[in-house]
C-alpha cells in the first residue's frame, strides 16, 4: 500500500505555500497517531510524547553521525538541530544511568541523556517535502528531521532497542547501543578539545554534508563494529 504523507494529495492537507500552515501541523499530528498511533500533543509544533510507545535517546550530532556509521540496525532515528535521537523501547530512559555504570562510563560527562515517560520531542516532518508557510518562511515542524524514519502500520516497536542482550525479535540490543554511543560521545568531546577553531568550522561543514547524504540515503549505512572493544577492552 502506498504510504500516503500529510503533504501528499490523498491526505488532504495543504500543499507547500498553502495559507493553511495550521492545518498542516493537523494534518502531521493525525498521521502520527493514525498511521503509528503515536500520541501527540497537537500543539505547534507538533511534538511526540515519551515514555508511551518509546523512549529516546539522545546524543550529539557528531557522536550520533559516528554512531549511525557503525550500527546499520537501531530504529528510527531523527535529528533536531546539534541533538540526534533514537527511538529505543519504552521503559529504557530509566535503564540509561545504570547501564553507563556497568559499562564504567559513570561519572563521566558524554552528553549522552535519555527522554522517558512525561517527556516529548519535536515531531520530524513525515514528508521529504514540508510545508511552508504563504510567506516562504520554513514551518518550526521542519527543524526536526528523520535520517531514518518509521514505517507506517502500527509495527514499530520491534525495531526499537530495548534492555537485555540480543534484542527481541528485530529490535537490536540496547546494552550494545549504549555502549557505542558512550564511545562516540567520548571520542566527539575529546576531538572537539583538540580541534582548533579554523578546525571546528572544517568539521561542521563536514558533518553538514554528512547530514545531507544520510537524509538522502537513511538506509545506507556501513556494517558495526562490535561495541564490547569499542574502548580497546
């Protein structure tokens, strides 16, 4: 079945440099909780709540670039912004702290956080085409983008991370994604202490262009490296 977006004419939402931006974001909030019945707040921008259906987890951009490279299998994953963030199962916001101490990276500062239950997010336009407003102007929806997005269908949860070894199912492992994503945090903070600032202007053009490439081909991502000698171990 054709996957029918709120920009899309068989949805009935307006189409780009419609008058009715309002009517759009109505439109994006409908589709997520008819097609995935995700709960929204409805509000503008429209935004996602936490802790029902996921969790997120949440690094920076550049850890989370490094990351999508060497994991092919996390679940949706969206970017806002410097922030990146992966969808894993409900419930795994209250497993982060714990995993990061048995991982021995307790203590240290990653920039590595989780959403969990009373929480919420920009909702990523579902369209490769938002809405813009009569003006030109972009709508606030368009600053949160999927790099890779969910399918429609109510199936999601089986490709969300959750807590134990192996997964469930399709869902990959969240134990071994926390891990790598500790990693990259680690290795980003500490390249970026080392990076001149004529260097750090090279590197965000870099990441920006990497950026691009992923939300043109989200699916196509390098093979992982196993997580467990990720520090050398």
């Amino acid at each position: 079945m054709a996957l029918t977006t709120p920009d899309s004419p068989a949805s009935g939402a307006p189409a780009a440099g419609s008058l009715a931006a309002p009517a759009a974001l109505g439109a994006w909030a409908q589709w997520y909780e008819n097609e995935l019945e995700w709960p929204t707040t409805g509000s503008d921008p429209v935004e996602l709540l936490t802790g029902v259906r996921f969790d997120v987890l949440e690094l920076p951009a550049d850890a989370g670039f490094a990351l999508l490279r060497r994991v092919p299998r996390t679940g949706p994953v969206a970017v806002e912004g410097p922030r990146m963030r992966l969808l894993v199962a409900a419930s795994s916001a209250d497993e982060l702290p714990g995993l990061l101490d048995w991982l021995e990276w307790g203590g240290i500062p990653l920039d590595l956080t989780a959403i969990g239950a009373g929480g919420r997010i920009t909702a990523p336009c579902p369209s490769s085409r938002p809405s813009r407003t009569a003006l030109g102007e972009p709508n606030p929806q368009e600053a949160a983008v999927w790099l890779r997005p969910p399918e429609p269908g109510g199936g999601v949860e089986p490709t969300l991370p959750v807590a134990g070894f192996g997964g469930d199912g399709d869902a990959p492992d969240l134990v071994r994604l926390v891990g790598a994503a500790a990693t990259e945090c680690h290795r980003a903070r500490l390249l970026r202490g080392r990076l001149l600032p004529g260097q750090r202007g090279a590197r965000r053009a870099g990441e920006a262009e990497e950026g691009d490439a992923l939300r043109r081909w989200p699916s196509r991502m390098p093979h992982a490296q196993s997580p467990e000698h990720a520090r050398g171990r």
